[in-house]
C-alpha cells in the first residue's frame, strides 16, 4: 500500500468530525489512521464520508485522473471510490435504457440460452422452433406483451435475499473485492457502481429492469470465462454467485451460492 507525503486529510477542510454514528474527534482520525497503517490499510478506510470529499473524488474523475491517482490520494479502498462515483454518476445520467423482465426472458432465447437455468438450448429443444424464435422477434420488436408483477408475496413469507442485498453483503465482508457478478438465468448481473465499471472498462450498457430499480449490466451466462479473463488480466477482485437451479420451497426464491473464486456462502 502507499503512503504519499500529499492526501486528502478531512481536518484541513472541516472542524466538526461528526456525522451519522461517526462521534471521532481529530485524535480519533489520527489514531485510526495510524491504526491502518499499521495493518496495510488505506490511511482514511474507515472513516466516514464527508460531502466535501465526495466532491473532490468526483471532480478529480471528471478531471480523468486514474483510479490509482485517485485511490493514493484520498487513501480509500477501490470499491469505496466506485461507490461515490457511481451515486454521483446515477444523479447525473439523462436517460438509462429501461428493460423489463419480458425482454430477459426472451432474449435468452434468442440468444440460444435456457431463460431461468442459463444453460445452452439444445437443437431440438422446443424454444429453438423457428416459428417460436420468429414469434419472439416480432413479439419484442412491436412490444405487444404485458409485464407480469413478480412483486407480489405473502406478509408472511420470509423475505428472500435482494440480488443487491447479496452485492452489499459480499463488500461488506470484504472491502478489496472489485467487482460481484450475479447469475439472474441466462445472465450475470453487477449492480449500482460495479454497472458503472463495467461500462467504464468493458463497453456493457448500463440498464434498468423497472423505473425505479437498481442500475445494472451484464452479459450472457456462457460468456464467463471470458469476462473471468478479462477480471484476472485487469487485475480486478471478484466474486461470482450463481443460481444453484433448486428452490427452497414451490414457487420460492432462487437459491444462490458464491462459486468463485472459491465456494462459499449461500444464499
């Protein structure tokens, strides 16, 4: 980790340290600082954010300073700087392309791919009947289909993990990982300001499946080891959660799992 003479220290800026939980005063932020040093940390990782540094990071992008510049001079963790880019990116886009569920479904049949498995469509599979795929395409292109509401659950239904939720709970337990690509059938999935680093690094349209829903991108579930590659060669960390194909109860949520780059927690 560097440590450069020059980085952004709050205390120049602002008097009060207070905001949300954060209750610190300056000897807290010097302490914490020589905390992280020592455990080859970013010198401000676990400080709160303050308005004026939230500014200053997104100026500096607007400038197109690197990610590294960036990163050595506000002592943050990558995916902690991605955040407040992708908020600020979020209030400034004009117009994010909407996609509904509708659509997924059947350009994952278009594209030769299972909608809810993601697994390669045999030859003689029933979706593949050239009448069928003829009838999507014209389906899609006149947009004569009505969205059915995936919304509704039982009050007492236990509430299923969000696919954003799993994105949140992957970072929060490790603050080092890049990237978190989940499987939705047919696809992967990254989210808020992974969406952006996607669109940044790979050329991936950002989207939206609702009005209101979170900004993702992503790209066909047989195009993995590709992506994967790309991830390794760019040297970003990531974690790869896949849908294991069962359900907990009919009709229930999609069990997921991370797979790579190793197994571990479901959800």
């Amino acid at each position: 980790m560097r440590y450069p003479k020059n980085f952004f220290k709050i205390e120049e800026i602002r008097s009060n340290f207070q905001i949300g939980r954060f209750t610190g005063n300056l000897n807290h932020l010097i302490e914490l600082r020589e905390y992280n040093r020592k455990n080859g940390k970013p010198l401000n990782s676990s400080f709160p954010y303050y308005p004026e540094e939230k500014k200053l990071i997104t100026e500096m992008h607007l400038e197109k300073k690197s990610m590294g510049e960036i990163i050595d001079y506000f002592q943050r963790p990558e995916n902690g700087i991605r955040k407040v880019l992708y908020r600020s990116h979020e209030k400034n886009l004009q117009k994010v392309k909407n996609v509904s569920e509708a659509d997924l479904f059947f350009k994952a049949i278009l594209s030769g791919a299972d909608p809810i498995t993601g697994e390669v469509l045999e030859n003689n599979s029933p979706w593949m009947n050239t009448k069928i795929i003829s009838d999507i395409k014209n389906f899609l292109e006149e947009k004569i289909y009505i969205e059915e509401d995936n919304n509704k659950k039982t009050k007492d239904q236990k509430k299923p993990w969000r696919l954003i939720d799993i994105k949140e709970w992957v970072k929060t337990n490790d603050d080092k990982v890049d990237i978190v690509i989940i499987q939705q059938g047919y696809y992967f999935a990254a989210f808020e300001e992974d969406a952006i680093l996607f669109e940044e690094e790979f050329d991936l349209e950002p989207f939206r499946v609702f009005e209101n829903s979170v900004l993702q991108a992503g790209f066909p579930v047989k195009a993995i080891e590709k992506y994967i590659k790309l991830f390794e060669e760019r040297n970003f960390k990531y974690v790869v959660v896949e849908q294991t194909g069962s359900k907990h109860l009919p009709n229930g949520p999609m069990i997921r799992k991370i797979t790579l780059p190793q197994e571990g927690r479901e959800f």
